[in-house]
C-alpha cells in the first residue's frame, strides 16, 4: 500500500509543478510591459545664454525702424528672443554699464550670506581718489553695505565701486578676475573688464547683445535689484543726486536698469520695462548726445510691446496626465511641467502657439517624486521652439504583490493541478480495489 502511493505522488507530482508553472509562466509574459522611452532631460541653470531668432514680425514696421546709435538691441526680457539689433556685435568700451556686473556680484554674496546689507565698509584712499562720477564717500569712513549699493545704482558713483570691490575680494583686481568669471557663466561671450566701475582702460570693451545677456540674468537671479534701479535719488552726506535714467521719470513702467558715459564712447542706456506681464529690455550704446539716449531706448521700447506678445504656453508645475502604472500601489501617476515656458509671438498671433504632450502608455513602479517620465513639446505655427520634462507628481511605490495576471495565472493553475491530482488518485485507488 506504502510503496503503491509513493510510485503513484512520483509520478503526480512532476504534473502539478507543470500545470502551475505552464499558466504563470504565459500569463508574465504576456503581461510584461513594453520598454519604457528614456525620458527627456530638463536643462537647469546656470547655462549660457542662449540667443534665439527674432520671431516674424510685421516687416515695414520693423524696416523703418532706426536707431541713432552705434550699437542696439531689443530684447524680450522673459523669452530672451530678439526683437531688434543693430551692429549688435560691435565691442564698444561700456561705461557704467560695469557697474550692473559689479552690482550683480554683490547681490550674490548677500544671497550666499557673505555679505549683510547692515555690514559696514572701511573706504580706503584708493576708492576716495577714483575719479568720475562719485558718492562722495571719505577716507576711513565706515559706510553701510545698503548706501553704498545706493551710491553705485543711482549715483553711479565709482568710489563706491571699489569700496565695495576691495571689501569682497580683498582687491579690485581680484574683484575684477571674479566679474571675468561671472561673464563667461552667464554667456557674455565678446566682453572683458579691466575695473569695476567703467573707466576708460585699455582692452575693456562690451557688446549691446552682452549687456541684454547680463540684464536678462542680472533681473531673473535678483529680481530684487530692480527697487535699486528705479530710485530717482539718493543722498549722502548732504549731497542729494539724482538718478540719470530720464525714462524713470516717466510712466511707461520703467524701473531700470543703468546708464553710461565716456568720452571714448558716448552715451549708453540699458532700460527695462514691466507692462501687462511682458518685460522688455533695450540697449542703446554710443549716442553722441546726452539727450538722445532716453528717446532711443524708449523708442524700441515701444516697438516691443507694440508689436509682439509673450505667450505663456506652459506654467511651472502645470498638470499633465495622468499615465497608467504598472506593479505599483496607485493605478496612475499625475505628471508636472518642470518649468515655465514663454514664447513672443507678433501681435495678433497668440493663439498659434500649441503644446504637444508626449505620453508613454504606461510605467512601470517604484516611480519617485520628480522623476522625468515624459515630456511636452511646444510648438510656434507648427516649428518646435521648446521641450520640457513632465514629472511625477508623487511617490508610487512598488506593489507588494504580483500583476493581476501572473496572480490570475497561479490560482488557476494551483486549482487544475489539484484537481488532476485528485482525479488521479481516485482513479488508481479504484483499480486497485476492483
């Protein structure tokens, strides 16, 4: 009897590890996913700037457009598209306009905690001699970081300039190799400086496209600049200046940036301007008159706001999906824009921005929180201008028990396999006893 059963479990047992193997086996496989896409990498700062194309815009407008300079860019300050150049290119010694990197610097060291604006500043006999515009600082006077910020953006003061400098690095020509840096980091890319404050010296020059570059990152790292920028006057010591941006004076929604003026290269002006949601920059370098710089600059000013529009086609954190997923705890995961995207357009022509989102049909768990698992594409009348990352919205975590079908597939084959089993046995045991 003994022997009987263990021949007959010999043989049923190979049966049953075939018949549930068989189903879960076919039922994996089939449920196997298809290989997931690599999703898109989405660019982080800091990056060079780029410089796109000038959109399409309405062509005798722009034709007739002309400006008494030497060098001038229109930029749009939330895109970096731009909208008008001329001789754009050309290095031209830059003034004042060393100052804005001078000042961008100091901004980041009060970010990095290097610097409070309460701290006060020993003013050596360098910076009391420095010739040019001044804030009329003296010799071994102690004088706030915040008043001498002041003195730089509005009084355009070139004392304060290497007060500043000398307290950062030690020196205006260490100072001066760190503004270098910060140049070449932000994309400035046919700039030098010699000084901190914009005197005449041999090999320092800048272009008007680099000064719209380092406008556009100067406002986007330190927005906060810009109440700075757009004070009409300031005073120290009993001397009340005034701020020589005219176009602060009127209300077209200017609240910057920087003027400049040397013999060597005449009068500049870098202005920013803030309507509807659309913020502007323009720069005029070389006018051979004082009073045509303001005029210039508000004159492509105009031009921009005008005739384009800054379309925001995708805001950041914007929600996608969601898209299934496979073998986690949640069914589907929600997807978010990583970043912001604008696009100018020409008046008129809003609505021919359109986004494409791609989707894969399904991903498979554990995801985390911020993973790229897909992308949007968006597009200007048809031509690709931008992509992004989607991320995950959330965790999801991976589920502790087998896809639906594999755990399907083994029910139904532990089920057959003992019935079988069973079957057999009955059937042996009713020969036996026949």
């Amino acid at each position: 009897m003994i022997r009987f059963f263990r021949n007959r479990w010999l043989t049923i047992l190979p049966l049953i590890v075939l018949f549930m193997s068989f189903p879960v086996l076919t039922l994996a496989k089939r449920g196997q996913p298809p290989q997931k896409a690599h999703p898109a990498q989405t660019d982080k700062r800091p990056k060079a700037a780029e410089v796109p194309q000038p959109p399409q815009a309405p062509p005798t407008t722009k034709d007739a457009l002309q400006c008494d300079a030497q060098a001038a860019v229109l930029m749009d300050a939330l895109t970096g598209q731009i909208l008008y150049e001329q001789s754009p290119e050309l290095k031209i010694p830059p003034a004042s306009f060393v100052k804005v990197l001078t000042l961008y610097l100091i901004h980041d060291a009060l970010r990095a905690g290097q610097l409070k604006p309460a701290d006060t500043v020993t003013v050596s006999e360098k910076a009391w001699k420095t010739q040019g515009s001044k804030m009329f600082i003296k010799v071994g006077e102690r004088v706030k970081v915040e008043d001498l910020m002041k003195g730089i953006a509005v009084d355009s003061g070139n004392d304060a300039c290497i007060a500043m400098a000398e307290h950062l690095a030690g020196s205006e020509e260490v100072f001066v190799s760190k503004m270098n840096e910060k140049a070449k980091l932000i994309g400035m890319k046919n700039s030098q400086f010699k000084n901190a404050h914009g005197m005449p010296a041999e090999g320092q020059y800048m272009t008007a496209m680099d000064m719209a570059v380092l406008a556009k990152r100067y406002i986007e790292d330190h927005p906060e600049a810009l109440s700075l920028h757009s004070q009409t006057e300031f005073e120290y010591n009993g001397i009340r200046q005034g701020n020589r941006n005219l176009l602060l004076y009127k209300n077209i929604g200017v609240d910057g940036l920087k003027t400049g003026h040397i013999e060597e290269s005449g009068y500049h002006l870098v202005a920013t301007a803030k309507r509807d949601g659309q913020r502007m920059i323009a720069v005029v370098m070389g006018c051979d008159k004082a009073k045509k710089r303001a005029p210039e600059a508000q004159k492509l000013l105009e031009y921009g706001f005008k005739n384009f529009a800054t379309v925001e086609a995708i805001k950041k954190a914007a929600a996608f999906g969601p898209i299934k997923v496979k073998r986690g705890k949640l069914k589907e995961v929600g997807l978010l824009a990583a970043e912001d995207v604008r696009v100018t357009v020409g008046r008129g022509k809003e609505k021919s921005v359109t986004i494409n989102p791609q989707l894969p049909e399904s991903v498979v768990a554990p995801i985390q929180k911020g993973q790229a698992l897909a992308k949007a594409i968006v597009q200007n009348e048809g031509k690709v201008v931008r992509e992004i990352g989607l991320l995950a919205a959330n965790d999801v975590e991976k589920s502790l028990l087998p896809p639906l079908p594999v755990l399907i597939g083994g029910i139904v084959g532990l089920l057959l396999a003992g019935f079988v089993g069973f079957w057999l046995l009955r059937r042996y045991g009713r020969k036996k006893y026949a």
